[in-house]
C-alpha cells in the first residue's frame, strides 16, 4: 500500500512492473523499464517519473532504499551487483533516454 511517500505514479511504476513474476516479462531490470515505456511512450510523464526516481535516491539513505523499495511499491528486484542506488540512476537515465528518442522522433 502507498504511504504517500512517493507519487502513485512511481508506486504504480514499481509495483506493476517490478513485481515477484517480473522475470517472466523480462530477461532483466532494462526489459521490464522498456516495457512500461512501451505502455506508456509520452515524453512529459517519463521525465516526470525520471525525476521522482531521483528524488527518491536523494532523500533515502542506500541502508533504507531496499526495506524502503520492498515496504512500499512491493519491489521483487536484486540490483547486485550494483547498488540500489545506482540502479535507481540507471533506471532513471533510460527512462530520460527513451522520453529523448520518442521527443526526437516526433520532432521529425
């Protein structure tokens, strides 16, 4: 259940997609945040969750990120090798990745 620490949309990001079955979806982490792109190609809203996600890594200590990303969303994921915060980075930058391609796509 959301707290209202974080937006629905970034509770329904994690929690939809990074669910206990999101192997079967995905072979990894970048499959699964393609896959919501592909649910949800608007540029405005991806930046928007891009951002959040930053936020999120700026106001949670890494000791807190994992009990955190569990407790709240129900997040089903193991970063290791990297650190939760560094994946949350990662997962924020392909998110700005994908809103840049869809922006410069319909520029064209």
């Amino acid at each position: 259940m959301n707290d209202g620490t974080i937006s629905e949309d970034l509770y329904q990001f994690f929690g939809a997609y990074f669910h206990q079955d999101w192997v079967v979806e995905a072979d990894d982490w970048r499959g699964i945040v393609d896959s919501y792109v592909d649910d949800l190609p608007v540029v405005g809203p991806l930046r928007k969750l891009a951002d959040e996600i930053d936020d999120l890594r700026e106001t949670h200590a890494e000791s807190d990120l994992k009990q955190f990303l569990l407790r709240t969303p129900g997040v089903c994921y193991d970063p290791d090798p990297l650190t939760y915060t560094e994946w949350l980075g990662q997962i924020a930058d392909r998110l700005r990745r994908h809103a840049a391609g869809i922006d410069s796509y319909q520029r064209s």
